[in-house]
C-alpha cells in the first residue's frame, strides 16, 4: 500500500510538471497553429521557414489565457493517472498470484531468459491493458478540455459535466474514443521495447563487465525510447480519434476532416504524410506543398 502511494505521488508530480508539454502537443497533434511560421536555421544552416516551438506556443497560450491555461485538462489526468496506478498494481499482483504462464512449463524460468521476458512482459502488457481500458474515459476528457482552446468553447469544464456531456451526445461508446488505436499502440510499444532489450542484453552486453547492471538500465531506456518513436503513429491516431467529431471546432469541419473509423484517419493521414505530426515540439519546420491559412491557423 505504501508502494502504491507512493507511486501515485511521483506520478501525480510528473503529471503536473508535464502537462503543459502535452497540452501544447495535442493542439499541434490536431493540426492547430495560432503562430505563422517566420524565417529561420535549420541545425546545417540552411535557411528554412519554422513553426513556432514548445516555448513560443507556451507564450502564446499564456498570453490568451494566462498560466493557469496551461494546465486545462489536468484535474482528469490526474484522476487516470491516479486510477490506473491503483489498476495497475492490483491487476499485475493476480497475475503474479495466477502465475500465469506463456512459454515453457510452470517452473518458474530462469531470470533473464527468453522465456521469463516473455511471460512477464505479458503479465505486464495485461496489467497496463486493464489500466488504459478503465481510465480512457478521463483521457478523452483530458484531450478534449484541450482542443477547446481552438474554438474557445466551454463544453467540457469539469469532470463530472463532461460525463454528462459525453453520454447525453455519444452514449456509452463515447467515452471509449480512440482506445483501439491506443491499446495497439501501448501494446506494441511494450513487446517491441523489452524484446530489443532482451536482445540487447544477451547478445551484445557481456556479464562479466563492470557495471552490466548500469548499461542494461540504459538499453531498456534507449529501447523504450525507439519502441515508443515507432509506435508514435498509433498515439497520434488515437488522439485525433478521441477528439473526431465531438462538437469542438478543433474535431470536425472546415477545421479538421470527420473520420468514420481510425483506419480512415490513419489513411488519410499517411496520405497526407502527417504520420509524425507533433512527434517533436523544437525544430519544427513547415510541412512541405502546404499553404498556411491565417483565418483557419492551420496548414491546407
């Protein structure tokens, strides 16, 4: 139990410190850009056109609504974030308990092995699964508390009226927006990660090394980090799912295309060559055949 408060404490922490990154993400994930792009650098020297950073987009919200609109969204963040933690924990303790197996027999395999990462990365992939499913609904209040900045709506203005908003207009389904792309997305971004790592630290890191624990740390970030660059797709689509014809400007026409599935939004998105859009919030530059509309702040 006190492992568990614990862990909701840094996480609620983090959360606070993080959300203005995120909510600037998201406005840009929706293709949102109140800032025209100026004349600059690129890291070679080359003079390019910029889209405005996560520090101008920062200014610019504050400018509009203050500090305090930094953190829109936060209070149902905090509840997922509070929820899942508590999920989590209690989910992956049964499947502990169950000692669920899915390679080799029920002796318990050799720490490091094939066949441990295997079976823990799918106690874990079931835990996580379990955590996103039950608080996706304050995630999609999360992200649509957000995108109201674009339209400067006040559909969702707390937790308990967005509840109420999201079932009245969207039934039950509603508060599952999105969630399939983001259940592949988690899911593969786990196998991917602790797969390489595996591989990493069996066949390219030798045991009798000084400091073997260190750089196995190390190879389980580097991978986490790729898995979740390769994964970024899934996270992009999911958002733009949650917040899909909703009733928000920032969801639906002229500002933003209405799609009927997330397999639709993926297409027209890959078409488009969108796939990485708001992956990277410094060095961002203008997307290449578009024009960018002063009216709309969006590219065409």
């Amino acid at each position: 139990m006190a492992e568990t408060c614990g862990q909701i404490f840094l996480g609620s922490g983090l959360t606070v410190l993080s959300h203005p990154l995120m909510y600037i993400k998201v406005l840009v994930q929706v293709g949102h850009e109140p800032l025209p792009p100026s004349p600059g650098r690129n890291l070679f020297g080359r003079q390019v056109y910029q889209l405005p950073g996560l520090f101008a987009y920062a200014k610019h919200i504050i400018k509009i609504d203050g500090k305090s609109g930094l953190f829109k969204g936060l209070t149902p963040r905090l509840l997922a974030g509070t929820i899942g933690t508590i999920v989590h924990g209690k989910v992956l303790q049964k499947c502990q308990e169950e000692k669920i197996q899915v390679l080799g027999s029920s002796q318990k395999a050799e720490e490091g092995s094939l066949q441990h990462v295997v079976n823990e990365t799918t106690k874990e992939m079931i835990a996580r699964s379990c955590a996103t499913i039950v608080t996706h609904p304050f995630h999609v209040i999360t992200l649509r508390c957000m995108v109201q900045f674009i339209g400067r709506e006040a559909k969702y203005s707390g937790v308990f009226d967005s509840i109420i908003t999201i079932y009245r207009e969207e039934g039950f389904l509603g508060f599952f927006a999105g969630l399939i792309p983001r259940l592949l997305g988690d899911v593969l971004s786990l196998w991917i990660c602790n797969m390489l790592a595996h591989l990493i630290n069996t066949y390219a890191i030798d045991d009798l090394t000084s400091h073997t624990g260190e750089i196995k740390n190390c190879s389980q970030a580097v991978t986490g980090f790729f898995a979740s660059m390769l994964t970024y797709p899934f996270v992009l689509v999911s958002n733009l799912m949650t917040v899909n014809n909703c009733g928000l400007a920032g969801g639906q026409l002229p500002y933003a295309a209405v799609y009927p599935t997330w397999l639709n939004c993926w297409s027209h998105l890959s078409r488009e060559g969108n796939m990485s859009r708001g992956n990277s919030l410094f060095f961002r530059k203008m997307p290449a055949g578009k024009m960018y509309s002063i009216d709309q702040k969006r590219f065409l």
